[in-house]
C-alpha cells in the first residue's frame, strides 16, 4: 500500500459465505469502496499479496486457513492493513481474542447494512489519517533530505573554491574556513573553526578589518576597500570582505574572500620596471632632439613659409608632450617601487601652498583667472610629511585646475584643520567632469575628451600620480564636479604620515 501518494486502498472481504461477500460488496461499494471478495482465507492472503488491500473484513470460521491464520499471517506481513473481524453470535470469545491478536474492530453475524457502514468508516477513517500522518512525515523527511542536500552541496562548493574563504560571527570568531584559505595562510588542512581571526591571520590591518566589519562598523557602507598584505616575502594576499547581515539587516559577523596576487604583483613590478627602463633610455635623447630642435628651428621659423611654421610648432608641441609622458611615468615608477615620500620634515602646510599658488599664478593670470589660497587665521598645526610628494599632489591638482578651466575662470584653494589632520581643497569654476567618469579619472592614461577639452594637452598620468603618492602617505582624495559648473578635488592628510610604501598605482 503506498500511502504517501494517497492513492485510496481496497476492502477484501473474506467469507465463506456467498451472501455475506456479495451483501458486504453492495454496501462497501455504495461507501465508494474499491471491493475484492474472496472465498477461503488462501484465497484471501493470495489476493493481498498481489492488491494494494487497505481493509480486510474478515470473517473467522472458514473451512482450511481459518480467519485467526489468516489474521496472524496479515500481522506478519502485511501489518498496516486494518482487519475488522466478522463473527457469529456463539464466537465472541474468539472476537476478542483477535482483537487481542491485533484485529483493529469486529462485527458480529447477521449484521444491518447500517452497522456494517458504521465499523468500515471508522476503519477508514483511521485509514485515512494514518496515510495522512505518513504523508506528512515523508514530506518533512524529504525537506530535510533536500536541505541536508543542499547545505552539503552548498558546503562542497565553498570546499572547492580556488579562492580562499573564511568567515566570522559577530565577535570575529572563525565559523568557517575553506581548504584554499587554511593552504594560502599555511595552516594544516584538518585545523577546525573556531578562534578568533588574529589566531588564523597575522597581518594587524587584515584582522582590524575584519574586526570591523563582524562588529557592523561597515553595515552603511557599499564601498569596502579591498585590502593587500604579504603573508611572506613575496606571497601577497588581496582580501575583499563583507558583512553577512540577517533578516533585520543586523550584523552577523563578516565573509571575506582571499585571492592570491603574487603573479599579479610580479607582473606589475616587470612592468614597472620595464617602463621605468624604457622611459629613462628614451628621456635623455628624447629632451636633447627638442633642444636642438629648437634651436635650429629658431632661426629656420622666422623664414618659413607659414604652413611649414604650423607643422614645426606641432612637432615641436609633440615632443614636449613625449618629454612631459616620459616624466610622469619615471614619477609613477618612482611611486610604486617607493623610492618616493621617504624624507619627511615638517612641513607648514601654508608655506608650501603659497609657493605652488605663486609658481602657477602666472599661468592662471596669462588665462585671465583668478587663483586665490584660503587659509585660516589660525596657524594650522605643522605636518610630517615629505614636502616633494606633497608639491606633486598639489602641483597636479592645481595646474589641473587651470588647465580645466576656461578663460577669466576662477580657482580657490582652501586649507583648514580638520580633528585628526589637514584638508585641502582645490576648486574651480571649469569644464567639469560627467558622474560616469569620477572613477576612471584616477586610472593611468586615463583622459576625459570632450568638445572643450579634448584641445588640452595631457599625459593622464597627473591624478594617478596624486592618488599613489596619497596611497602611500596614508591620506585621502575625494572629488564631486558638475558638468559646466566646475569640480573640487579634496585631499585629508593625516598630521604625521608615514614614510611611503611601495603602491601599485
Ligand atoms: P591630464 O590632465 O594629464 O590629462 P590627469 O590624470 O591629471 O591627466 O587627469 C585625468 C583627466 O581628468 C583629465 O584628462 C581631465 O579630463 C580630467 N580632469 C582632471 N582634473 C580636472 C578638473 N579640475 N576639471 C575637469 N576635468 C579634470
């Protein structure tokens, strides 16, 4: 009998008797019964055997297998199957003593249709309930397959992962960890959950931020920043992380995802080298063809036909492009294998501003704009930092600022103290720059060309430059900009910065 598909079982009716089987059938049949009748209780456990039989009215005294034998043998066999025993008025003894055996009712000879209706739908009645109880069970014992399922497949995925995976409850204890993290952190395959994250990971930047995030700190922030740190000398790990959070948007701790950059790091430094050997080969040569150049063509210009004027001009112009290329990619080489930002002094943030300012106030003038430095009537406090890596950063931006803005523009530079360091903001009145390209600005080679500004002359590498020096001094830059209205590119310096690490800029 398959219960769980809730498919209705038959009613046997087993008696020797021909006007009990076919009175019996008439009633059953009426109840909406599926019937099978058979005459002698072989007959009978033949029948179960090969029907899916739900109810057996069975009738006790039979010539050869009698209904106690045949009870024992559905007992034994078949045991959900309800019997309701059938018997004369001179048997009760034995009724009972079926019921004993594990008979579920009986019902004694001659019976009314209406007694006969009133045994069987109790019968069926259980019946149906049993299937329903198994019905359930099955269901809920197939949920929890599926889930067992699931949560292995799930587990085996995390388990094959390339990248390493760990994560944290909210107090920043280890609940899970894939084979890929324990290799890349040189932890035995077998080591469990279940310490906190410094006992896994040494690096002091890589747990606080972990820390961080498992204790919500970063629940309102899209944007974490990935993280780098070396595990050895030459092994480096980059680490994104996120907060796990609940139904209620709680922090439940943090998942992190470790991939391995060695390969990626070395590509870099090959090419970094590479172009800083390149561009050093062609430096020298590059700046002595301009100057010869253009001495020789000081003299040639003033006799040249005016079209031929245009074409030297130009190539004179290009060269100083490839010059100025050529220095700002030695720059960035510089930044990247930290041979940038290591003296650091005190450095009066004032005086350092107002030198840039006045250097560049005569480009700005020569544009008909207006370059002003804002400073607070009090003496901000003095900085540590190296002072040529801040004369980059402010340098760029502000020529930047000139070279974005249009004639009879207006650019102010404004600095102030902020709790735990400097800001410094450069603003202008120029061409802006769209939303969709705030990002790309600070990638190298990267050149915003509209119809204003696709005539002025760059590297791309200016912003990279400022955003690898800042990198490595520990502070910040932010820029907001409106499409004709102007940009203002902000930079927090923290007091006292520390000497400049090798960044990948
Ligand atoms: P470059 O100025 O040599 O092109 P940068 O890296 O300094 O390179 O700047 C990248 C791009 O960002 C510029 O080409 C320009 O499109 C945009 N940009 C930078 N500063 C400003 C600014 N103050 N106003 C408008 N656009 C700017």
């Amino acid at each position: 009998m398959d219960t769980a598909n809730g498919e209705i079982p038959s009613v046997l009716v087993v008696d020797d008797e021909e006007g009990i089987r076919e009175g019996s059938e008439r009633i059953l049949k009426r109840m909406g019964c599926r019937v099978l009748t058979a005459s002698n209780g072989e007959l009978g456990t033949d029948m179960i055997s090969r029907e899916p039989v739900g109810l057996v009215l069975l009738d006790l005294k039979m010539p050869g297998m009698d209904g106690m034998e045949v009870l024992q043998w559905i007992r034994d066999h078949h045991p959900q199957i309800l019997v309701i025993v059938i018997t004369g008025f001179a048997t009760v003894e034995t009724a009972i003593e079926a019921m004993k055996q594990g008979a579920y009712d009986f019902i004694s000879k001659p019976f009314e249709p209406d007694q006969l209706r009133i045994v069987v739908a109790r019968a069926l009645e259980k019946l149906r309930l049993t299937r329903e109880a198994e019905k359930l069970a099955w269901e809920r014992a197939m949920t929890l397959a599926d889930l067992g399922r699931e949560k292995s497949r799930t587990r085996t995925i995390i388990e094959s992962l390339p990248n390493g995976v760990v994560v944290t409850n909210a107090e920043g204890q280890v609940v899970l960890t894939n084979p890929a993290f324990l290799a890349e952190l040189n932890h035995p395959p077998e080591r469990p959950a279940g310490g906190m994250i410094h006992e896994y990971v040494t690096d002091e930047g890589f747990c606080k931020l972990v820390m961080d995030i498992s204790q919500g700190c970063h629940i309102d922030f899209e944007d974490i920043q990935p993280y780098e740190f070396s595990i050895s000398e030459n092994r480096y790990l980059m680490a994104h992380a996120k907060p796990v959070l609940g139904e209620r948007n709680e922090c439940l701790g943090a998942v992190v995802n470790l991939t391995n950059v060695t390969t990626w790091k070395v590509l870099e430094r090959l090419k970094s080298e590479f172009v800083a050997q390149v561009t050093h080969e062609l430096r020298s040569p590059l700046a002595t063809i301009h100057e010869q150049l253009a001495l020789v063509l000081k003299d040639v210009m003033e006799q040249a036909p005016q079209k031929d004027r245009h074409l030297i001009s130009r190539a004179q112009e290009k060269t100083r492009g490839l010059i100025s290329t050529i220095g700002d990619l030695l720059d960035l080489s510089r930044i990247e294998s930290g041979n940038v930002g290591k003296e650091m002094k005190p450095v009066r943030i004032e005086t350092l501003l107002n030198a840039i300012v006045d250097f560049l106030g005569t480009r700005a003038q020569t544009k008909g704009q207006t370059l002003t430095l804002e400073t607070p009537p009090d003496r901000l406090p003095e900085l540590t930092a190296d002072p040529k890596a801040l004369e980059s950063i402010f340098g760029n931006l502000i020529a930047n600022a000139i070279n974005y803005t249009p004639e009879g523009g207006r650019i102010e530079v404004r600095v102030e103290a902020t709790g735990s360091g400097i800001r410094v903001s450069v603003k202008d009145s120029g061409f802006g720059i769209e939303a969709k390209y705030l990002d790309k600005i600070f990638e190298s080679f990267y050149r915003v060309k509209t119809e204003k500004t696709r005539f002025i002359t760059g590297t791309g590498l200016g912003l990279p430059i400022v955003k690898g020096l800042l990198d490595s001094l520990g502070g910040k830059i932010f820029v907001e900009s409106e499409p004709n209205q102007g940009s203002t590119f902000t930079v927090l310096l923290p007091l006292k910065q520390t000497a400049c690490e090798p960044v990948t800029v």
